[in-house]
C-alpha cells in the first residue's frame, strides 16, 4: 500500500507540476523538481518520505506484540535481523525511487504545455559529460535513489530506538530541519553555496538566511562544533541503535 500510494502520489504530483510550467526551453532545475515531484512545504521527497515509512514498519512490526525476552535471542541475531532489515528496506527504496523517476517522467512528459522543449536538457555541447556535467539534470536525479535508502535507514534506526512506527516518521522527517541550520551555518562560514541537487531535492533550507544574523564572533567559535555536528548524525544514530539492541529487554 506504501509503495502504490507513493508511486501514485509522485505521478500526481508531476503531472500537476509540469502543467504549470510556461512553454519554452524546460529549465534543468524545474525538470529536477518535476521528475522527482519535490514539494516545497516537505522537508524530503515524497520518494524519501516513503521509504521512512517502509523502514519505520520494518521495525515497528516487531513492538505491536509481547516479544521474547531478549536473553532468549543472541545479541548477534538481534544485530542480524536489524541488518537484514536495513539491506531489505534500501533495495526496497532504491528500487522505489528508480520506478519512481521513471513514472514521472512520464507523467510529466503528458502534462507538460505544448511547444516546452526539452531537449537542452541532454546538454549536447558539453558531451561526453552530457547530462552529468555541472549544473545538468544527472547528477542530481543519481543522488535521488541515495535519498530514499537514507530516508529508509533513517526511519528503520529511528523507529528502534523509539519502539514506535508513528514517533519513528515523525522524526525521520523533522531531522532535516534540525540539521539544516547547522549545515546553514557551515557554508555561509566557508563562503560557499548548497549544492545544486541539495537546493533542487531538498528545499527546505532556511538556515543560511537565518544565520546571516549571527555575529561573526559566534558563528567563528561554532567552526568545529559544525563541522563534527554534520559528519557525527550518521554515525550516532547507528551506534545509538546498536547500543539500544545491548540494552534492551525484549525484542
């Protein structure tokens, strides 16, 4: 149902969006939001929103009934099953987000206005790089799929740490606001910009505007907590899940 709802959901939204466009040369960024149907009011794509779903039911299956006591169950079968889970639900995911971008673009091929020329975005003149070349449609799309395993992983770790499918999502999908500011704060330090498939999958990003107003003194001091606080969430929600399976009384 997750998954028929999500392939729906994301033709739906493409064909909408695409219909608005105005006719012309189609623009490589709003290709990238209408085949991958971003919404700007989500903090992910619904692609990646999906996934968190499947992972937080991966796990959340496991707590909607009296387990076996965990001294019953090894702590290497307890770790085996999380990770057989979390390979189960990435192939899952990136199989989603393929069969995803393919539908859409369908979709969005049958909505688009007429006289909208899309072949620019091929790139011609910068082959053999072609689409894959800077600022072209490619790179993005490729980071798509990674997208939606990490949404997955996210929600499987997040929903055994919690124990709750409903909690588990909740939070897979208000991380990206929590990290953002910080990740805000990282490049205006630096003096750079978000990437290119960032601005364009991901649009929720109101932390370099909110940072702006910091004093320099205190976003300087904040330089290596930052960077550590972007490289350390990953890590941390997965040591924090292996950890939980140490500590844990019943499955």
């Amino acid at each position: 149902m997750v998954v028929a709802g999500a392939l729906l959901v994301n033709a739906a939204v493409a064909a909408f969006t695409a219909s608005r466009l105005p006719a012309g040369e189609l623009a490589v960024p709003d290709a990238v939001r209408v085949v991958a149907a971003v919404v700007p009011a989500l903090p992910l794509p619904l692609t990646a929103l999906a996934a968190a779903v499947l992972g937080a039911l991966a796990y959340g299956n496991e707590t909607r009934w009296p387990g076996l006591p965990a001294s019953r169950v090894t702590l290497g079968r307890r770790l085996g099953g999380l990770l057989a889970k979390a390979l189960v639900v990435g192939a899952t995911a990136a199989l989603l987000a393929v069969a995803v971008l393919g539908l859409n673009a369908l979709a969005a091929w049958l909505a688009l206005p007429a006289g909208t020329d899309a072949a620019a975005l091929l790139a011609p003149s910068v082959w053999p790089a072609g689409p894959f070349a800077a600022g072209g449609i490619g790179r993005p799309l490729l980071v798509f799929p990674v997208l939606a395993v990490a949404g997955g992983w996210a929600g499987l770790l997040i929903t055994s740490l919690v124990r709750s499918a409903v909690v588990g999502i909740l939070l897979t999908g208000a991380l990206p606001a929590l990290l953002e500011p910080t990740a805000g704060l990282l490049l205006h330090r630096t003096g750079r910009n978000w990437p290119f498939w960032v601005r364009e999958l991901v649009p929720f990003q109101y932390g370099l505007d909110w940072v702006r107003g910091t004093a320099d003194r205190t976003a300087g001091a904040l330089d290596g907590v930052v960077a550590a606080a972007l490289l350390a969430p990953a890590g941390l929600l997965v040591l924090a899940a292996v950890l939980a399976q140490l500590r844990r009384r019943s499955l």
